[in-house]
C-alpha cells in the first residue's frame, strides 16, 4: 500500500510508464500516453479488454485516476453506468461540480470495429457524455493477432496466412460513427503529436459523444522494429494510408493534407505482415491496388476541397 502512495507522489507523466508487460515501442501505449497528459487524472478509464488491459495488474495500476475494467464488447455501457453514477453524486451534492470526472472508453479496434460497435451506436442514441479512444492497431493484438474488422486487405495475420493476406477490407468506422452526428469524431496517430494534442485538447471541453481513432503501429504485430514506431506511424501518414481528419459540426476537414505522397510501397516493405507481397516474387496486382484504393480516396478529398 505505501509503495502505490509513493508512485502517486511522483512529479511524472498522468501514466506511469514503467513495470507494465506491454511491448517496447507500442503506438497504442504512445498515444495513450499523449492522450492522458491532455486530459490528466480526473479521468476514469474504462477499458475494454485488449491489450491496455495489461496495464493494470491487481491490485495495482500504472493510471493516477481512475480505471475500470470490461468485457470486449461492454465498454459504452460501462461508461453509461459510471457517467449515471457520477451525474447521481452531483446532482445530491455529494461531489462538487469541480471534482467531476472526464468519462473515458479505452478500447481496441477488435471491440471499436466489431464486437463492440452495437454497445458504441447505442452509446451516441443516447447521448452519452464521453470520450471514446480506439488505439487501432489493426487486429486483435493481445491474443496473437487475428484479423478484425479492422484489419487492412492484404495484411498477412495469425488468422489469415495465405499468400494474398487478409482478403478483405478495413471497415469505415470514421464514416460509420459520423453517420450517428456526434459533436465530434477524429483521427491521431502518436508520431504526429501536436494534431492530436489539438485534436484531444478540443475534445475534452465538449459535452457528449466524443470518438478518437488512434492508428497505433504494433511492432508485435505488424514486425517490425520497435525503433521503427514512429518512422511507421510517419509514412502511414506520408502516404496518405491514415487520413489525419476530424468531423466537427456535420462536416469533415482533413487536418494534414500531404501534397506530395509517397507510394504506399514505401510503408508496406517495412513490415513482415505484408511481406509476403514483395517476396518470394512482387505481387504486383495486389500492390497496385491497394496504391489505387489510397489514390482514390484523396482524389476525393482534393475534388471536395
Ligand atoms: C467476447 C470475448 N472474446 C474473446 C476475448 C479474448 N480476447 C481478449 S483481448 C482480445 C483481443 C482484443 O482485440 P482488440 O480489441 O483489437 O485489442 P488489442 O488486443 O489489439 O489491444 C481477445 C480476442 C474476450 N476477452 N472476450
Ligand atoms: S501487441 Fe501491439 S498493441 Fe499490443 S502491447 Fe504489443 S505493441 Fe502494443
Ligand atoms: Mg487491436
């Protein structure tokens, strides 16, 4: 008990870094660690089971405020409880207006894409006060890495290991979320700091739904260096893969526009999820049209612009 007292007196960041199981150079844990120095400790965590789950280890936790722990597909309707409970306090004075806490969904994209998206519409129905932090890394992560919803064509899995990858396509969530009119809805990525301080700094005076993809490069998952994180998080941005944007007011604005992208090539050959495109022999279809689908979209962008 007084060693958990002397972490909390600490002068560090919100999250404390050190003693967690979590792989070196996670990108989830990066923009976590961005994300919490924002919206510091008066936040509760509520975290669908995945790979931040491991952070916290009963009895103990590497989180200064609050966190709680729920099944995959559960974590919305675990905020709703905790944001009733809180509203409850206030409203018979039991806490003061200004000992509130910031309600927050800390998830996968196993449970962001999939298992928990029917918990997460009901959520904006509903109007819940929260923020929502999906850290993406593109599969389930924390048992192995089997494709989810999220998972990019192509990408070679623990559950889709043939020559061609993943056969199918990564889900529109931004698209699917924005459908619901939230008040507002972006995309981060850790190694573009200051556009998702921004982004979390907006976020968390609003009131209501408040969604946050944050791609996260998986070293585990992806193989690829943990010394890479950043570099990979640069070019999924450089190459236009991972659309910096936000939704605001009904309307989306692209945040970072890239005049100049590099083929997306240059981020699929860093990574031995997608190495089999390259090697024993160039799958020069399947390379093409992924660099389409990427050209595509941002001939979009450009044409609305
Ligand atoms: C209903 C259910 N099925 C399976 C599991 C086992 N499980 C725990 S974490 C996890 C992976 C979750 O993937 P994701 O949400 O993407 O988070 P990540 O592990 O990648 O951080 C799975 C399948 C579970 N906890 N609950
Ligand atoms: S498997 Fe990936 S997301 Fe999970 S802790 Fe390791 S690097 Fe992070
Ligand atoms: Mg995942």
């Amino acid at each position: 008990m007084s060693e958990i007292q002397n972490l909390r007196d600490l002068p560090a960041t919100h999250l404390l870094g050190t003693g967690t199981p979590m792989c070196a150079g996670c990108g989830g844990l990066a923009a976590l660690h961005e994300v919490y120095d924002i919206l510091g400790t008066r936040t509760v965590f509520v975290n669908a089971a995945g790979c931040m789950t491991l952070l916290a280890v009963y009895p103990f936790t590497p989180f200064r405020g609050s966190w709680l722990y729920t099944a995959m597909a559960a974590a919305p309707a675990g905020a709703q409880g905790v944001r009733d409970a809180l509203d409850i306090l206030r409203a018979q004075g039991k806490i003061a207006t200004d000992e509130d806490l910031q309600v927050v969904v800390l998830t996968g994209d196993g449970s962001a894409y999939g298992m928990g998206l029917n918990a997460t519409s009901g959520a904006m129905d509903r109007d819940l006060d929260f923020i929502y932090l999906c850290y993406d890394n593109e599969g389930y992560g924390n048992t192995g890495q089997q494709y989810s919803s999220a998972t990019p064509h192509g990408a070679r899995t623990a559950t889709s290991q043939g020559t061609r990858g993943y056969p199918g396509f990564k889900k529109d969530l931004f698209a699917i979320w924005a459908a619901h009119r939230p008040p507002y809805l972006a995309t981060v990525i850790s190694s573009e700091p200051l556009d998702l301080a921004r982004k979390i700094e907006w976020a968390k005076d609003i009131r209501g739904p408040r969604l946050i993809i944050a791609m996260a490069p998986c070293p585990t998952g992806w193989e690829f260096d943990p010394a890479e994180t950043v570099a990979i998080g640069k070019l999924a941005v450089e190459t236009g893969i991972w659309p910096l944007k936000e939704y605001r007011d009904g309307k989306v604005v692209h945040t970072k526009i890239v005049r100049q992208r590099l083929p997306v090539e240059e981020y699929l050959r860093r990574q031995g999820r997608f190495a089999h495109l390259f090697h024993p022999h160039r799958q020069e279809d399947l390379l093409a049209e992924m660099q389409q689908r990427v050209d595509r979209y941002w001939r979009q962008v450009e044409e609305a612009e």
